[in-house]
C-alpha cells in the first residue's frame, strides 16, 4: 500500500511539472451565472463549438432574466452548435428561472461565500453536478479547486495518484487533499491540456510524456521501465 505522504510528494512533483510546463491559471471568466451557462453548454463537444454557441446564446439573451423568459425553442436553435441543443435549451430556462425566483437574479454570492458552503448550494440547482459546481468556484470565484472532467479522472488515475476505479467524488476529495494548495486549479486547467495533447485517451503520446517516469500506467504497460 503507497503511504499517503508518498502519494503527497508524487502530487506536488506532478503539480510542479504541469505548472511549469503550461503556466499559472490566473484568469477570471465571468459572473457565476455565465460560466454555469458557458459549462452546461461545453458539456459533450470541443471548446470550439461551445464558445461559438455561447456567443451565439449571449448575442441575443445574456442575463438570467432574458434566459428565462426567452422561448426554449429559440435558445436551442441559438446553441445548435454545440449538441445536445434541445436537452441544453431546455436546462438553460429551467436555470435561469430557478435562479431569478430563488436567488433574485444573480449567484454572485457563491464567490463571497466558504466554498465547501457554496458547493454544496450550487449541488442544489437542478442541473448542476460536481463537476459544473467546482468549475463557477475555480473559473469564476478563482478558488482553489479541482474539477473533475473526464481528463482529470482518467490522468488521475493513469498517473496512480487516485486509486483505479474510483468515482469522480473520491477522485475530488483526493486530489483536494493531495495536489498542494494554491495549485489545484492551475493544475486542473494543465490537466485538460495534458489530457489533450499527450495523454489520450486512445493512443497517449508516451514519447512526449513529461510525467512519464511519475506514470503507474506506463510502468504497467511497459512503456517506461518500473521502479
């Protein structure tokens, strides 16, 4: 069994390396009700085609109140681009209006309040899922998050840094722990990049891998010789 001060060491050399190689995350990227709105839309297509349909969706309704009362119809057809539109379409309203009738318009609140509280009040929106909550903390609010999306979860575990077959929630909750604190969201944003440019999910790039001798996976696969 790997000692959790190992494990602790391994996640700073990794958060290191990553840093270094993709830089800092400094950057805020709107309100919390716009980068709610800008992550259901990202979900299951390229950044590309989510920005495009984010654009598209804010040209016409860009506040909670217009959302709302906009025809589901209309907002679909301005999100097109991005997929799933009708199921999107439809979420977006209902978003929209939860937030006006419960929060009287704005979720800016969440970046005043303790993260594990606001967490837990954004999980309550219908909708919303762990990834999405963390990703308004750290994009929005720049708290020291993680989020984890689908590269975070498979590096993670690639890297040996969760324990395989973890779900997303134990993933978090470890990665919170491990990954040094004022670099977890740095760390998230190198991830995806990581995850996109070298470890694949069909077909990692082993030969440009960075993190190769820190990676249980390559040690397993016999692509880097093991310790």
């Amino acid at each position: 069994m790997v000692k959790k001060t190992d494990i602790r060491e391994k996640a700073s050399e990794i958060s290191r390396r990553l840093i270094a190689h993709y830089g800092r995350y400094e950057e805020r990227d709107g309100s919390p009700f716009d980068v709610l709105i800008a992550t259901i839309l990202s979900q299951n297509t390229t950044d590309k085609n989510s920005h495009r349909a984010f654009a598209s969706l804010y040209a016409r309704f860009d506040t909670p109140e217009k959302l709302a009362a906009a025809p589901e119809e209309e907002i679909a057809e301005l999100i097109k681009i991005g997929g799933l539109y009708e199921q999107k379409a439809k979420l977006i309203k209902q978003v929209a209006k939860l937030v006006l009738d419960e929060y009287g318009g704005t979720l800016d609140f969440v970046c005043d309040a303790d993260p594990g509280a606001a967490r837990k009040e954004l999980l309550t929106i219908k909708g919303v899922g762990p990834k999405t909550a963390d990703c308004v903390l750290l994009f929005s609010c720049g708290r020291d998050v993680i989020p984890v999306d689908t590269h975070v979860y498979r590096i993670s575990q690639r890297l040996g840094l969760v324990p395989e077959g973890a779900n997303h929630e134990v993933t978090h909750r470890v990665l919170m722990d491990v990954v040094p604190a004022g670099d977890r969201g740095s760390v998230h944003v190198a991830l995806v990049r990581f995850g996109r440019d070298t470890c694949k999910a069909q077909n990692p790039q082993h030969d440009k891998c960075f993190l190769i001798d820190q990676c249980d996976y390559a040690c397993a696969i016999g692509a880097y010789p093991k310790k």
